[in-house]
C-alpha cells in the first residue's frame, strides 16, 4: 500500500514504444509522485510513426479488472483513453461510479490515431451525454470535438455546449488561429492556457502524457484549472525533451 501517494488509474491501450497509451501514462504519474495502476484495452502493434493493428481486450475482463482495484484501493483518479466503442466505454465509466463514486473520470477522447487508424465511432447522441455526465473532463483536440457533435459547428460552439455535462479542455496543437492555446470550458467559465514556448518539438502520444499528467494533479488535489496549467507546462517541457517523436520524462 502507498502511504503517502494517492491511487490513480489508467483504463487504455497498450504501446509498445511507450509513447502512448499505459506505459506512456505511468511513466507520467511516477514522475508526478501519485501511485499508478493500469488496465489494458487493447494491445497495438505500432511505432512512433504507423499503426499496424489491434487486438482488444475483452470488456469482461477489463470490468472484472476493474472491479478488483477499486475494491481493494481508494482511487482518486481515473484516466480512459483508447476504447473500441461508445458501449463499451460506458460500462466502464458507469462500473466504476457505481464502485465508487467519489472517483473521479479523465476521458482523453482518443478517436483516431495521428496515423489515421479509426478507434471509435460515436454512433449515438444520447449515450454519449449519458457518459458525459459521469465524466468529469474531456480532454479533445479540434480535429476531435467535432465528432462528438452530431451539430456541425465551430469547435468551440461545441465545446461550450457539452461543457453542460462535463468540463472540456479543448487542446490547441490543431487550432488554426491559436496554435497552443488550449481552453477549458467548465459550466460556468472558459479559461484560456497559453503556451509559455510556441516552438517544440512535435511528439507521438502527447494528448495521452497531457491526461495523464491532469489526471495526476487532480488527484494531488489541485483544482481543475490549476491542474490543467501544470499538465500543460509538463507536457510543454515533454515535447522540448528532445527532437524525436519520443519524448523523455523528467522529474
């Protein structure tokens, strides 16, 4: 048992370069000091620059997985990437509001790889928001608000819209007029989180190091703004780590 780090999850695929995915995510905890579990939804075969394939973990077993962690420990945060499908995300989240309630959910809305690869389609509206609605932040980039949208509109029209369900945190490395300005939206306010460095290095499983690293602070006890401005000047020195598309960790 960790006497003095809180318990963090990470429900996502796993990627053999460490780049994205779990190991990206608790190589980022560690370095947050919070202790970090993971469950596996699927296993890839890629690299920094192509994604070859994808073997999904069967939802019986991730909510069986589950189930065991959060009755063993006490889980301040939890952080979903990579799913197959809308369904299979909710009986994720919904499993684990009903084991315990007080968690709360990071979404980080990976729908499509940097390479193109489709993981998940959102075929209904109204599952979506009833997901939304045990969820305590979203994490899309431009690219992907829009589809979580079934209303055309501009990315931040929607993002202000489903900011009735959850708080969102619209990433800005895809933002044509601001690139690096990220806002979130919460029910009440919109903050805007500039970049301190608009020049770095771009990185392979950023978006998954960014969650991750929100994830982490919130369960620190940061309030969402602040953890959000602290995750945005992790992931900053992240992409500024070295020019590759790996990025190093640092303390």
């Amino acid at each position: 048992m960790s006497a003095n780090r809180p318990f963090v999850l990470t429900i996502a695929g796993f990627d053999p370069t460490g780049g994205a995915g779990v190991l990206a995510d608790v190589k980022t905890f560690e370095q947050h000091r919070v202790c970090g579990f993971a469950i596996n939804t699927g296993n890839t075969i890629q690299t920094e620059t192509a994604f070859y394939e994808i073997q999904w973990t069967d939802l019986n077993f991730v909510l069986r997985s589950v189930d065991t962690l959060l009755k063993n420990y006490t889980v301040k945060v939890v952080k979903i990437g990579i799913v197959p499908s809308l369904d299979y995300l909710k009986e994720i989240v919904f499993a684990i509001k009903k084991l315990s309630p007080e968690t709360k959910i990071v979404w980080d809305t990976v729908l499509k790889s940097t390479t193109e690869f489709d993981f998940m389609n959102i075929e209904n509206q109204s599952v979506l928001i009833a997901v939304l609605k045990n969820i305590d932040l979203i994490t899309p980039n431009y690219n992907e608000i829009s589809r979580l949208s079934s209303i055309k509109n501009t990315p931040d029209a929607i993002a202000q819209d489903l900011s009735k369900y959850c708080a969102v945190l619209l990433k800005g490395g895809h933002n044509p007029e601001e690139i690096g300005v990220d806002y979130l939206y919460t029910m009440k306010e919109i903050f805007r989180l500039a970049p301190k460095n608009t020049k770095c290095y771009e990185k392979h499983g950023s978006g998954c190091v960014l969650s991750s690293s929100i994830t982490a602070n919130i369960a620190l006890g940061q309030d969402l703004k602040t953890a959000c401005a602290n995750a945005k000047n992790y992931i900053e020195s992240y992409f500024n780590s070295n020019p590759t598309l790996i990025g190093y960790h640092y303390v």
